[in-house]
C-alpha cells in the first residue's frame, strides 16, 4: 500500500512534488539502495504502466521535518514508527493511519495529541510483482477522518489534506464519523481473517462449506454482542449480512492475514478477536465462540509456519 499511495502522490497534476519531497522511509538499507538503483516505483493498473522517481530514506536517518505522513505499516509496527520519527513533527504534521482495526489507532490518537490524527479506511488493493513494481489490482473507494480533536477550522483541515492527497485516482471522500466505519471493518475483520487460517482458504470458500458458514454466523452473532457493550464502539446491526457481502465480492482472495501466516510472518492477528476478547471482559459480555477462535488460530499460525 505505501508503494501504491506513493506513486499515486507522484503522479498528482497540481504542483505537490515541486514543493514537498515525497519520501518512502524504509526499514532497511538494501530497501533504500534498491529503490535508488531502481530510479524509483513502478505502477501498473490494466494496461498502462508509469514511473514514479520517489525518494527513499532509511528510516532512522530520516532528518528532514515531516509535515504530511501516511503510516502504511502494519498495525503492530505503527507505535514503533511514529516513534522512530517523532521527533521530526510539529504542531501542524498530519499523520494518517492506513491500519485495519480500532485499537491502534485509539493508541496513537492518544499518544499524538498535540498533531491532527487521521484515519483513512480503504478497499483499494495493491500487491507487489517484485520489489517496488507495484500492481493496482483492486479499485475501491477510500474514506478519511480526524481522530484528535483540534482548535483550527475543522473545514480547512479536511481541504487542507485532502489536497495533498490522491483524492482523484484514489476515490477519497471525507467522513465526519470515521470511527464508525473503523469498527464495522474492524468487525468483519475479526469475522472473516482468523477463520481463513484455520481452514486455510479463500474468502469465498468461509461461505460455500456448510460447516463453516455456521461458524461464521455464530461468530457474527458474538461480535454483534460484544460490540453492542462497548460504550465507545458504533453500533453493528446485521454483521452477518455485511461479511457475506464482503466474501462475495472478494471470493478469489487470500486475506492478508493468511498470507502472513504462510510466509511465517507476524500478523495482526492480535488486534482483531484476541483485542475484541479484552473489550469483552471489560464489559463482562460472554465471548466463547472468540475465546475457542482464538485457541483454534494460535494452533493453525504454528503448523502453517512449519
């Protein structure tokens, strides 16, 4: 996702690039050189196929005052990157978070008080054919909201970054109850990822097996529960209904979170069912069908890896 929301800010008509270095800060140093040597990103959407000559940093040499930052790291690797570039920010840095989930960015809406917060939900899909040879493969659309409350025009921040970023070619629209729509996918998330590493399939497969789509209809009937007790949360009416339409329309894939768990990699597993278990006990609502979930996945992620 950063290599597609990088290139897409390159490619931007309006004189952004002129005036703002737009900079991938990576983790690794051969990350860096690659890219140098590579000139850049590569983008590719059906048949068209551009050049992005985005700059690269490592990003704990990173030096330069950060006024715009989308955060495109998983979610368990935010807290850790914002503090590795903390220092570079000021009162007007924007940070927009690109994570599934709720959890952090309760965290980081917290711990950065004194920027503009922001949370930016998305069905856009990319995948990488090699190192930063970035395939757009899914268009959807992209919702963006502030999470910390601010002193300046609440008006002029959603123009003020919203021209800054792809709104065009990315299908931005601004929502004014972002945390409401954080916590429906944050819903179907906890419905959806860890029953695809438990069986191992496909999205759509969650609802062609009569077994498993019990499942899914009693683990949608919890989460509707616990959800309903959180005094923080939105409100979740029909969950079941929204991950059958979400597992129609995206049949074919392999979620990200089985992905991880193939390739032996942490997910962010820990921020779905284990997070949503947690809000449970807080509110002493029964959860069960989570708890036995949780079991299930931790066996799964283990044998997968092996």
């Amino acid at each position: 996702m950063a290599c597609l929301w990088a290139a897409r800010l390159w490619e931007m008509p309006e004189p952004l690039h002129y005036h703002r270095k737009i900079t991938l800060l990576l983790r690794r140093q051969e990350e860096v050189q690659q890219l140098r040597e590579r000139g850049g990103l590569r983008l590719s959407e059906h048949d068209n196929m551009f050049h992005a000559p985005v700059e690269s940093s490592l990003i704990s040499q990173h030096s330069l005052p950060i006024t715009h930052l989308l955060v495109c790291t998983k979610a368990q690797d935010v807290e850790k990157a914002l503090a590795s570039v903390a220092h570079l920010f000021n009162a007007n840095t924007c940070i927009v978070l690109l994570q599934n989930g709720v959890k952090v960015q309760q965290q980081i809406a917290r711990l950065y008080q004194e920027q503009c917060v922001y949370a930016l939900s998305t069905s856009q899909g990319a995948y990488l054919r090699a190192p930063f040879d970035v395939i757009h493969a899914g268009f959807g659309s992209s919702y963006l909201g502030l999470l910390t409350p601010t002193d300046t025009n609440p008006a002029r921040c959603q123009e003020d970054l919203l021209n800054h970023l792809p709104a065009n070619t990315l299908d931005i629209h601004w929502d004014a109850n972002i945390t409401s729509r954080l916590w429906i996918k944050f819903a179907i998330n906890c419905a959806i990822n860890a029953l695809t590493v438990i069986y191992n399939c496909r999205n759509g497969e969650l609802l062609q097996n009569t077994h498993i789509r019990g499942e899914l209809i009693a683990l949608c009937a919890e989460i509707e529960s616990i959800v309903s007790n959180v005094p923080q949360a939105a409100p979740i009416a029909g969950l079941f209904a929204q991950v059958e339409t979400v597992l129609l329309a995206t049949a074919d894939n392999i979620s990200s979170t089985l992905q991880d768990a193939r390739k032996g990699k942490t997910t962010e597993f820990a921020h779905f069912n284990p997070y949503l278990c947690q809000l449970a006990q807080q509110s002493q609502t029964a959860n069960p069908v989570n708890t036995h979930l949780i079991d299930l996945f931790s066996q799964c992620v283990v044998t997968l890896a092996d």
